[in-house]
C-alpha cells in the first residue's frame, strides 16, 4: 500500500510539480518573526469565506427564490431539514463576524500604516472587498422574505432616491420595478449567490497576489536588518490556527446560545408589503450611515459626504505619502483616525437607540 502511494504521488509530482508549490508558499515563504494576532486576521476572513460558501450552498438545496416561497422554504430548512438550524445560523452568524473582523483587519492597517508604498494595491483591494463584503450582506438580506428584509431593502433602497435627475431610475434599476418586488429578489438573489461571490473570489486573489509580491509589513518600527526571519510554515501557520480556533469557538457560543443576534423578532414573521413595522432598521454594521442620513437635513448631502469619505479613504496611499509608520511618529493623522473610529462607533449606537 505504502510503495502504491508513493508511485501515484510520485506520478502527480512530475506532472505538477506540487511538492515545489507547497514549499514555496509554505517552508521556503520566509516572513518576519515578530508578526502578532493582527496579522493573523487575513486568515480567519479566508475561513469566513469558505464557511459561507460551504453554508450557502448547503441553503440552496433547498431555498426557493419566490416571493410566495421563500420564507417557507427557509422556514422548511430551519425546522425540518436535519441540521438546517445549524446551517443557517452558522451562515447568518458568520456573515456578521465576516464584516467585524473586516474592521479590525481594515484598521489595523489603517493605524500600523501598512497602506504605504509598496502595499497600495493592497490597501485599494482591500477597501474594494469590504465594500463586496458589505453589497453581499445586502443582498442575502432580502431572501428570507421577512418582515426585517423586506422593509430593510426598501428603506436602503430608497436612499438612493434622493441622488439628483437620476435617482428614481436607480432606484427601479435595483429593485427591477418601482417596489420591492419578485423582480427584486430575483436580482438580489442572482448577486448574492454567482456575480458578488465570484467577483469577491477574484479580488482576494489579487489582492493574495500582491502580498506575496511585495513582501508581509513587519510591525511599525521593526528594523528589518535586526528581526529574524521564520518559515511561513510552522510558526506563522500555527498563529492563524490559534486565531482561527478562537474566532470558531466565538461562532458557536453565537450560535447555540445568542441566535436572536442574528435574527430579531421581525426576522421571524413573512413579509407583508402592506404593514409597515415601526422600528426597522438597518443591521449593525449599516447603523452610523443609517445614523448619518437622519442627521444631514438633506439626505444626497449625506450620500455625498459618505462617498466623499470612501473616496479619501481610497486615494489615502497617494495623499500620505510619509514613510514613517509608527502611529505615536504621526500624531495629528492618529489623532483624527482615533476620532473618526470613535465618531462611526457613536453614530452607531445612537442610530441602535434612537
């Protein structure tokens, strides 16, 4: 058995040359020694993605994407299907954790400064994911056909309104007729599970690419020439497993014991187009854009200032071009990040409670 083994892999080797591959990402891909539990975030979001793949399909076995279906069908897969529960809320829980360790991920970037020169494409591919990340979520919102998702893409939908000469076209181009309608789950449901997933598969390649290119950024006032450097293979691969065992077992405390995080009452009830519920709103991670649109008397104003904020973001390789790291080194730029985090974390748990 053991001489059979080695003949298929040794036939597999001179064909592929897979064991050069390994080494080459693994055992010979030499990073700095002193990298610590933020650089492992890249890692638990690969886990996330696959998860959500993984659960997604699971869903789709058995999702019907009707209006006159679709709640039942979840409701069918929740209840009757073995396992369902699970599947679902591991799918629901996981997009949640996806967009928060996407802040860390993102601002830990942000305030150890490895956006600069060389890493910009990083930064921008990064940035691009989030805002993958966050159109996903968006999407997978309206298909359970709940109350929540219902009102909630109606509510997100109309904002864009409100853009000048243009916006009551956009907003039928989303929706595919002036209401939310069959038409749009239809499109949401075509996004959420092909365009938006392949596109975000596409980008973390590129993004994996570059990083290999340009090298991992050691910590903020690391001097190279001093720091050792360690196979990527056993020592930075055990961190990213301790990381990603800790992010599991954050899952499944979610999961078997906070499931209403995930879905609130309104989530359980079909949707009913003529029942406009009191209190809905957008989920967490919308919360401070939610918040800002309530608080600018006119809401393409607040439009333009989230945009205008998105775009320096962007273009913020280009207009800090200071070589220095250090975030006590660069104390008026941390100073404003500090208080614009603060300011977001604000705007959301004033939207949560207002």
């Amino acid at each position: 058995m053991k001489r059979w083994t080695q003949s298929f892999w040794d036939w597999i080797e001179e064909r592929t040359g897979i064991s050069r591959v390994v080494r080459g990402l693994l055992t010979e891909y030499y990073v700095p020694a002193n990298l610590n539990v933020w650089y492992t975030m890249g890692s638990i979001l690969l886990v996330c993605f696959v998860i959500q793949i993984i659960t997604g399909i699971l869903l789709l076995v058995y999702y019907v994407p009707q209006t006159s279906k679709a709640f039942e069908s979840v409701k069918f897969i929740t209840s009757t299907v073995p396992f369902g529960w699970f599947i679902r809320r591991m799918h629901a829980m996981t997009a949640n954790l996806f967009v928060f360790v996407l802040f860390l991920h993102m601002l830990s970037t942000l305030f150890m400064g490895s956006y600069k020169k060389p890493r910009e494409v990083q930064w921008i591919t990064g940035l691009l994911l989030f805002a993958l990340v966050l159109v996903e979520a968006l999407s997978g919102y309206l298909l359970p056909w709940s109350q929540l998702s219902y009102w909630a893409t109606t509510v997100a939908t109309n904002s864009v309104g409100s853009i000048p000469l243009i916006g009551e076209k956009l907003v039928v181009w989303l929706r595919g007729t002036p209401k939310v309608s069959q038409y749009t789950l239809g499109r949401f449901f075509a996004m959420h599970v092909s365009f938006i997933p392949f596109t975000i598969l596409v980008v973390i390649g590129i993004h994996l690419l570059f990083m290999r290119l340009t090298g991992i950024s050691a910590p903020p006032g690391t001097d190279k020439s001093k720091v050792p450097k360690v196979p990527f293979y056993p020592h930075m691969v055990m961190k990213d497993l301790a990381s990603i065992f800790v992010f599991l077992a954050v899952l499944m405390l979610l999961i078997f014991h906070y499931p209403q995080f995930a879905f609130p009452h309104d989530a359980l009830i079909p949707a009913n187009p003529l029942e406009t519920p009191l209190h809905i709103k957008p989920e967490w991670y919308f919360l401070a854009n939610y918040q800002t649109l309530k608080l600018v008397p006119n809401e393409f104003l607040g439009i333009l200032v989230q945009l205008l904020a998105g775009l320096f973001l962007f273009f913020l390789p280009f207009i800090d071009r200071s070589p220095e790291r250090r975030p006590l080194k660069r104390p008026l730029f941390t100073t404003l990040a500090t208080l614009g985090v603060l300011a977001y974390i604000a705007l959301a748990i004033w939207g949560h409670f207002s």
